[in-house]
C-alpha cells in the first residue's frame, strides 16, 4: 500500500503544517484520483471544509467516521485520514488520542515508504507540535528533530524549508526553559537561509525580521536592532 500522495490528499496538511517542498518531493494525482472517487470522498470534502474554516469542532465527526469506516478495509490514504484525526483532536485538545493516531500514522506510513520517507516530514511535526501542546517537551524535541533529519536527507543540511520545524524545536526549548538552545534553532535559521541565498540577498530579509522578533520577545533589544540595522 503506498501513501506517496497521502498530504497532498489532505488539506488540514496542507493549511497547517505543510512544507512546500516536502509536498513536491510527491507526486500526489494518482492519490488525489482514488481519493475522489472513493465512497467516503463526500466525508471528506466536507471534513476539509470545515478544517479549512478552522472549525474543528464540526471536522471531528467526519474525520472520526472516515477512520471507523476503514476498520475493515482500508483505503490507501487511510494513513492520511488518521493523521487528519490526530491533527483535528490536537486543535480540540484531545491530546491522548491526538497522540495515539499520529504515531498510528506515522508506523503506516513507515511501513509502506520507509523510515525516510518525505512524507513523514510533515507527519512528525504534526506528533511534535502535538507533544507540545500536552507539554511533553523533551518528546517534543525528538520527534521533531526526526522530521528535520529526514527533511535534511532529502533536501540538504541547510535547506530553508525546515524553518518551521526549527521554529517548533524553539517552542520546545522555551518550554523547557532551555533558553540558550532556543536561541542557537533560531540562529541556526538565519544561518541556512544566508547560506542558501547569501548574506546580502533580500530573501534574507524576513529571516532576519524572524530573529529580531525572536530577540524582542527575549528582552534583548539591543540584539533586535542589530537584525534591523542589517536588514537596513
């Protein structure tokens, strides 16, 4: 069974956690084909409606009865649709159950493409930010840093694109209270993007408004008007 289209299937994925890059590296019309023609299609669509106008509440019940629908039989985006679940129940802090099926996800997904697979980048930071959120710091921080591994591996140690995830592992730290790591995902941030674009090019720009608000929100102004003074 493969799952290869199994965000791009889904729009909670897309609307929440999506990397646009990571959802390249797939190719997503033959998942989007079955899909639509699936007998739970119109679930679906409307699940996605409702996610897509942040109404969880009224998402839970679709998403919960499209996984019930799938005890038996599964369709190829089953993995997809338990991370749908797992997603909508981590808005609605529904936390355990959150958890549980984004690990189920997370195995399926691993069984069918590997344990590297790309689509796993946006499943893990799905889990992570879940972990979080039930103040499960420390998991938190591992989970998440699966998915920067992975988005390393295929797209390159220093690639832009694992800016959120970077992002997530600092919401981590601070819960820790761990505020020197924070800092040092921050920079680590800016530093991909000026090696990717190079230290004077405007792409730079809201990478270093990013950290600046970062240090404002720390209390170092004086380190704030250093990433305005460069940006200036």
């Amino acid at each position: 069974m493969r799952t290869d289209g199994a965000i791009a299937a889904l729009t909670i994925a897309l609307a929440l956690w999506a990397s646009p890059a990571a959802l390249q590296a797939q190719d997503p019309a033959p998942q989007a084909l079955e899909a639509a023609t699936s007998p739970l299609a119109g679930l679906r669509r409307g699940r996605d409606g409702f996610i897509g106008a942040r109404d969880y509440s009224a998402a839970l019940g679709p998403a919960r009865s499209i996984v019930d629908a799938q005890q038996t039989n599964r369709e190829p985006q089953y993995a997809a649709d338990l991370m749908a679940l797992g997603l909508i129940e981590s808005e609605l802090r529904e936390l355990d159950d959150a958890l549980d099926h984004l690990v189920d996800a997370i195995t399926i997904v691993e069984e069918a493409e590997g344990e590297y697979s790309p689509t796993l980048i946006e499943y893990y930071r799905g889990l992570g930010r879940a972990y979080i959120k039930s103040a499960q710091y420390q998991q938190a921080i591992v989970t998440l840093e699966q998915a920067q591994h992975i988005s390393q591996r295929h797209l390159g140690l220093f690639n832009v694109e694992q800016a959120a995830l970077l992002d997530d592992i600092t919401t981590a730290y601070l819960g820790l209270g761990n505020t020197v790591d924070a800092r040092r995902m921050q920079l680590e941030r800016l530093d991909n993007a000026v090696r990717r674009f190079g230290l004077s090019d405007p792409r730079v720009i809201p990478f270093r408004y990013t950290l600046a608000r970062y240090y404002e929100q720390s209390r170092l102004p004086e380190s704030a008007r250093e990433q305005y003074e460069e940006v200036l």
